[in-house]
C-alpha cells in the first residue's frame, strides 16, 4: 500500500513538473539558428509541410474530406477572437492629431485586443482539447498566442504565422489530432480559419508587416499558404500557372484553393498590378509545371523564411516542439508531388462505391405489373442482349487542363527555380 502511494506522489510530482515549465526563447543570436536547423522542432516542422502538400494534392476547400469533432472545436476558437474584435472596434483615426502620435502605425485598438486574447487563450485552447490532454494547454496556449502579431508594435509577418505552425504541429505530437484523420483539415479547415481571422486583424487594425520586401516578395504577411496552396494543385488541376492570376480565374476558383483565394485577397487590397507588388508571385505564372512551384517555394521557405534571424528571435520551444539535437539520423523529406494521394483515392473509391449503390438501388426498382396485365401479355419481355448492354455499358470523363502562352513577355525567374537546389540538403547529425 505505502509502495502504490509513492508512485502516485511520483506520478502527481512529474504532473506538475512538466504543466509548469513554460516553452522559452532559444534562438538569442545568429549562432542559434544552425542548432535550429538540426533541432526535433525543424525535423517536425518540415515533416508535417510536406506530409500535409502531399495529402492534399488534388483535394478541393470545398470537397467532402473528412473533418474530426476536434478539428470543429478549435476551429470554434476563432468565433470567439472574431467576438473580441467586435468588442474591441478600431478606434477613429483623428485628424490633426500630434506628430508622435501619427508616427506610430497601426490602429491602438488592436492593443486592447490583443490584452483581451492574452487573458482568455489559455482556457481556450483548454475547452477545446480533450480533458485527458489538458496537461498541453500551457505550451500549446504559448504557440496561439504568438500568432496574432506584436502588440507592442502592432505588426504581422511569417515570424507569427511559424508560431501557429508550431501550434498545428504541437497539436499532433501530443495526439490531439490524428495523421490519418486530420492532416488534411488541419490544413484546409484549421489553418484556413486562422488565416482568414489574421487578414481580418490586418484590415481591422491596420496591422503593419513585419517581413515586407517590396515587390519581390510573394505577400506581405503570409507564405504558408502558398506551399499549400500550389500543392493542392499538383494533380488533375482545372487551370494552368499562366491562369492563376487572371480575375476569371479568382472568380470561379475563389472558393475551392487556397491559392486564388490569397491571389484574390491580393488583387482586392492591394495597390497595382502583381508584376509591381507582387513580382515574385507573377513570375511564377510563367512556369508549366505546378510541381515545380511547390519545390521551388519550399527551398525558399527553408533558406529564406527558417534562416531569417528576425522571424526566429521571438520563437518559443516546449515539450511538444524541442530544441533539442534530432539524433535520429533521418534525412529531411519531401512531398510526393504529381500522384493520386491517399485521401483522394479513398474519396475516388468512396464515390465509386456510392454510385454503384445508386446504381443497384435503381435496378432493383421494378414497375408494379396487374395480373391482368401478365394474362393478356401486354409486357413485352427484355431481349438478353439488351440487358446485357445495360450492365456492361460505361462512360468516362476525361478532364484537360488549359494554357494560356505568356510569349513576348520578358520576366526574370528568380534563381531558386532552377532544378539544382534540392530541399534534401539538410542531414541531421547522429
């Protein structure tokens, strides 16, 4: 009896040991970063970018993939951030107002916010995982919070949107979510709200960019959902690269990838044409080969986005994302571009097989026939040959895609696309 009460007071000291230790900063200087790039956190990160690209190639926003009871329940935590922003409204912008005052960008409503998120997060998330993973809150509360943006200096950029990728990877590592249930809604329902709520915080409050390179940057704040977005269009896409850009394109396809939705948020907020504000992302319409894209954009992640001193400073590892030395010997990855996926296969033969159900459900629907009907021979019996045509006929749908050339047009490719960077480049040690 007194052994099985010291491993319960084991067991409750390791409880709180692990729940109070906070995720902290690690990467203070410049000689950080290449113990980042060998650490279990990168390992995890890349893993998961390139897992999600190859699930949901081929899948649509708008298809019937499907979505967990726990995917819906954090998706709920953005309900009630958008609450706060009502009840934080931007403040009146005063004309004439002091020269100190009107230095400082962005609208000083986002502060109270942001104070309003920070005190509500945490019992957030805790509503929203299982009672079982509660032990999770604090780390994973800790990536959220950081993904909003500075209220200090009322600014966004890919630093927040890294912390909120360390918050979807977190959240498989303590089995919250689920490989094979969740990977693709993770992407296209979860980190679709996000984004969605984050462009709502910009426009709202005027929030500045944190990582803006001019023209020749993809976007001012995101880059996420461009990896996922051209991803999703590595198979059987409805449009070539040259189309991506043209309004019929973001008119019609709007709604089902990720991609022209940030095109189309693009072309709705900002100023000019894309070959002025967005000269990276009009250059890669001159390609063919979406797969190409994706490769190119994930090596410019990498080398760009993960080495970048100023998005990495504020960045908090834990339990679930480790600084740690990956010792395991792995090489880094990558997505399985060009091929039917998993999902989309299971889709396929899902469909199938509830076609084929109709199919017999209808054969097996015969027209009442009156005895006196049969006794005056009034129907006529079905020649062998025509049922047999029935059952064995087929038909197919044979799905092009469109090209659009883009000749006499001179655009500099940026040196990233060339064939010869490979994102295998990095080993961990053993």
């Amino acid at each position: 009896m007194e052994h099985k009460s010291e491993k319960n007071l084991s067991r409750v000291a390791e409880f709180f040991c692990r729940s109070t230790v906070e995720p902290v900063c690690r990467i203070q200087s410049t000689a950080d970063i290449d113990s980042w790039q060998i650490s279990k956190a990168y390992f995890t990160l890349i893993t998961y970018l390139n897992d999600v690209s190859t699930e949901i190639q081929g899948i649509r926003n708008t298809d019937s993939f499907p979505v967990s009871e726990n995917i819906r329940r954090l998706t709920a935590i953005f309900d009630s951030l958008d609450a706060m922003i009502l009840s934080n409204p931007p403040a009146p912008v005063v004309q004439g107002s002091n020269a100190s005052a009107s230095l400082d960008p962005g609208n000083k409503s986002y502060r109270r916010w942001a104070n309003s998120m920070l005190r509500d997060i945490f019992q957030m998330v805790e509503k929203a995982v299982p009672v079982r993973k509660c032990r999770h809150v604090n780390e994973l509360g800790v990536y959220l919070s950081g993904a909003f943006g500075s209220s200090t200096k009322i600014e966004y950029g890919t630093g927040h949107e890294l912390s909120f990728m360390f918050f979807l990877c977190a959240l498989f590592k303590a089995e919250i979510l689920s490989r094979e249930e969740d990977l693709a809604a993770s992407a296209l329902v979860l980190f679709e709200r996000y984004l969605k709520f984050v462009r709502r915080l910009q426009v709202t409050y005027s929030v500045i960019s944190s990582n803006w390179h001019g023209g020749y940057s993809l976007d001012k704040f995101q880059f996420v959902p461009f990896i996922w977005g051209f991803a999703q269009l590595c198979y059987e896409a409805p449009f070539s690269p040259q189309k991506m850009l043209d309004a019929d394109t973001i008119e019609q396809y709007k709604r089902e990838y990720m991609l022209i939705d940030c095109v189309g948020h693009m072309a709705n907020t900002y100023i000019g044409t894309f070959a002025r504000h967005s000269s990276q992302l009009w250059s890669l319409a001159a390609l063919s080969s979406w797969t190409k894209i994706h490769r190119g954009l994930m090596f410019m992640y990498m080398e760009e986005i993960l080495l970048d001193f100023d998005n990495l400073n504020g960045l908090r590892f834990g339990e679930l994302m480790p600084f740690e030395e990956d010792k395991s010997g792995r090489h880094l990855g990558h997505a399985r571009l060009g091929v039917k996926s998993s999902l989309r296969r299971q889709m396929d033969e899902d469909q199938e097989n509830q076609d084929q159900d109709q199919e017999l459900a209808s054969r097996s629907v015969t027209p009442s026939i009156s005895r006196s009907d049969l006794n005056e021979g009034n129907i006529e019996k079905p020649r062998m040959e025509d049922e047999f045509s029935d059952v064995m006929s087929n038909s197919g749908l044979s799905m092009g895609s469109d090209s659009t050339s883009l000749s006499g047009v001179s655009v500099h490719l940026p040196t990233w696309m060339d064939d010869g960077p490979s994102i295998n480049k990095h080993t961990f040690k053993n």
